[in-house]
C-alpha cells in the first residue's frame, strides 16, 4: 500500500511537471517553466532516494551507484533555486532582485561541486546545503507575503501551499538528522511537494482566469473603441460629403455671376455703370464666401488631429471686445440696442482660437436675424465652477422643425437675415462642436420675454 502511494505521488509529480513544461512552450511565462522544471527535479529524485522507490534504476540497472547519487543530489540542490526563481517571477519584487540574484549564484556553486567531484565529496555538503534551502524559504515567505499584502491574484494560495511544503520538508530535514523520529513512511518531501503543486494549481488557476477575464474586458473595450472610431469615421465621410455640397453650391453662385458679368461686358452687352451694379451685388455675395471659408478654415483647423483643442486661461474681455468690434459696422447698420452685461473680467479655460469663433458667429447669428431697431445682448454669469454666456436677442426666432436639427450641417439649416443677409448652415455646427471639444454645452430657447432666440453655452472657469 505505501509503495502505492508512493509510485501515485511520483507519477502526479511527473504529471504536474509536464503539463507545466508544455504550457511554458505555448504562453512563454516564466514561472510556468520554473514550476514545470522544479517539479521534473523532485520526480527525479524521488526516483533515486535510497528509502523511496528506485524506480529509476528498474529503468536503468547499468546506472552506476555514484552517478545515481549524482543525479539524487542535483535533483534536490535544484529544487532551492528553482523555488525561489519560481516565486520571483510570479510576483516580481524589484527590492529583492540583487539577493535573489546571489542567492541563485550560492546555489549554482553547490550544483556545480555536485557535478565535477566525486560523491565522497559532494555528500558533505548536505548539511550546508540545508542552510541554503532554509534560505529559499525565507526569500520565499518575504515575496509571498508581500504579494498577499498587495492583494496580488493567488498569492495566498501559493503562501498556503509554500507553508503546509515547509513543514514536510522540516520534518524530513529533522528525520534525516536524527533529531526527531517520524514513523510517516518516507515520502515526506514528495508529500509535501504534492501538497504544494495543489495550492500552486490553484492559484495558477485563479491567475489563469483573471488574465482571461481581463482578456476578456481588454476585447469590449477594443470593440467599443473600434465602434467609436467607425461611427467618427462615418460622420466624418458624412461632414466632409455635405461640407462639399455645400461649399460648392455657395461658391457656384457667386462665380457663375461673375462669370456672366464677364461674358456680358467682353460682348459689350452692357455698359460699365451697370456692369458695376451687377458687380456690387457680386461683391457681396463674394464676401460671404470667403467668410463662411474662413469659419470653416478655422474648425478645421481647430478640429484637425494636428491641431488639438488647447486650454488656457482667457481674460473674456481680450477676445470679446475685438469681436464685437468687428461686428460694430453690422449692429449699427441696423441701428440695433446692444448691450453686454456681466464680468467682462472673469477668466475662463477655453481654446482661444475657437472660442474667437463661437463668440462671433453667435454674435453674427442674433444680428443678423434681428430687425431694425431690435435688441441684441451678450450677458455673463458666474457660477461655481463654470460660467455662462447668453446671446438673448428679440429677433425672428427658430421655427421650431429647424430646432431639432441645429446643430447639424445641413442645407435646411441656412436661411437670410432680415436684412436679406446670406447665411452659410454651417455655423451653429462649428460653434456645436468647438464648445463639445472645450467640454462645454451648447443650447438653443425661445426667448423667455418676448419674441427672439436665446443661445446659451458654458465654459469651464479657471482657477
């Protein structure tokens, strides 16, 4: 029965080894090998041990007795180091490093006297040896209990399991010393060792399943990134594709006037005053052009991989007031009631370039679709971690089937100004998705007092 026992724990052994030495070939993980090559080592000398089996000379009846102890010997001196190196790689502790490093190389001297001297001299170095096994297990229990402390996946598994092997192999060393007498049979160490590959089992399991959950995770995260970065690629095909239409459109317009302008005078089909007058309303619809190019321009350059959205801290009064110095020759024209209220002072995070081009399309937005005479204001509010601007004009308001696509580049989106003014359809959008890229939000009301719109947006406050 005990010969049973021992040839099952041999064999498990052996099992153990080559399951982990075949996994080590496919995932390339260290402790894998470690693992794998520990156990080879103690299925060897559990083979060769003078009270154990001898299973390995049935295999071999020529082995003489000496190289049989040879092999014993560097079997149970490999299993320290391996242990060690085992432990290392599983949870690295870079503090430890340089003494796992001269603890391996002690280890490597005895291995080496065992292989070049003869077993009358090598069996002496048993007793030393023994020091240096006690001293794998306290390099051991320093990684391991550091792992656990950390929380780190398994740890406590291989802890139990390194524990539980420590005991048998203390036992064994005191049998062996004549200090104690054990009547266990005398497989203590392989028993020990078996205990150790469950828990080692265990952990590696847990560790396996966690790498796989997290595998796992990794996967809907690239998938929710590729969805992501499909859906922009296809919005992007969409912009650019209406971003053409309707560029084209408007530059159409003007050339195709300009170009009948030409014709008409190189015929002499008309005179130059009325070339002029014809050459006048070209004009502006050429400015119009070049501003809706110029807006475009700038988010797209804004908005480019190139060029990504920078935050600083902005004095609002730095950039409204050219901006609405800008639009001053617009608002007077119409003999218009403007009027800011607020901090001009407060300081904001913002992109300073974009933030140009919001406040002024929004700005040209309530003049241009405000009557004569009408009102037009820009009010600033602070709040705790952000502050407010509101464009409140008593304009001819937002149908309310143009609300529920405002913000996005479409052609339905462009209408004149009261003042028959051109609109290009793509400056709510710009505005849109500079404020979204600054972390802001943009909003669109009726006026709460009258007739008119209410254009609404926040920037985060510096400091």
């Amino acid at each position: 029965m005990q010969h049973q026992i021992e040839l099952m724990e041999i064999g498990s052994i052996a099992i153990f080894a080559a399951y982990n030495l075949v996994l080590y070939s496919q995932v390339r993980r260290r402790y894998y090998l470690f693992l794998g090559l520990m156990s080879f080592f103690i299925f060897l000398r559990a083979t060769l041990v003078d009270d154990g089996s001898m299973v390995f000379y049935s295999f071999f009846p020529e082995l003489s007795l000496n190289l049989g102890r040879k092999i014993e010997y560097f079997s149970s001196y490999m299993g320290a180091p391996l242990s060690v190196l085992f432990s290392y790689a599983l949870y690295p502790l870079v503090s430890l490093k340089k003494y796992v490093k001269v603890f391996v190389a002690i280890a490597g001297v005895f291995l080496v006297i065992v292989l070049f001297t003869s077993y009358d001299f090598f069996y002496h170095t048993l007793d030393a040896y023994h020091l240096v096994i006690l001293g794998s297990y306290v390099l051991m229990y320093i990684i391991l209990i550091k792992a656990v402390l950390n929380k780190k996946v398994g740890a406590m598994y291989v802890l139990t399991g390194t524990v539980l092997c420590f005991m048998f192999v203390i036992a064994e060393l005191l049998k062996i010393a004549g200090i104690v007498f054990i009547d266990a049979g005398p497989n203590l160490v392989n028993t020990g060792f078996v205990i150790f590959i469950f828990f080692q089992s265990v952990a590696l399991s847990e560790i396996f399943a966690s790498s796989f959950k997290e595998n796992q995770e990794l996967n809907r995260d690239l998938e929710t990134r590729v969805d992501k970065k499909t859906s922009e690629i296809t919005r992007a095909s969409l912009l650019r594709d209406t971003l053409i239409r309707i560029v084209s459109h408007d530059i159409r317009g003007p050339m195709s006037n300009l170009k009948s302008v030409i014709t008409l005078v190189r015929e002499d089909q008309v005179g130059i005053d009325q070339a002029k007058e014809f050459m006048s309303t070209i004009d502006k619809g050429v400015d119009h052009t070049i501003q809706m190019l110029d807006e475009l321009m700038e988010w797209g350059h804004a908005a480019s991989q190139n060029k990504r959205i920078e935050q600083e801290e902005i004095v609002l009064k730095t950039i409204i007031d050219p901006v609405v110095n800008q639009m001053k020759p617009n608002i007077e024209a119409k003999d218009l009631n403007f009027s800011i209220n607020g901090d001009l002072e407060a300081v904001c995070l913002f992109d300073k370039n974009a933030l140009k081009v919001v406040l002024r399309n929004l700005l040209s937005n309530g003049v241009k679709f405000t009557e004569k005479g009408g009102n037009v204001s820009m009010n600033i509010e602070r709040r705790s971690s952000e502050i407010l601007i509101k464009f409140i004009d008593t304009g001819i308001g937002i149908p309310q089937e143009m609300k529920e696509n405002l913000f996005e580049m479409k052609k339905d989106n462009k209408r004149p100004g009261t003042e028959n003014e051109k609109s290009s359809g793509v400056g709510l959008f710009i505005c849109n998705d500079l404020i979204s890229q600054n972390s802001g939000s943009l909003e669109v009301e009726d006026n709460p007092v009258g007739k008119g719109t209410v254009f609404s947006f926040t920037l985060k406050l510096a400091g």
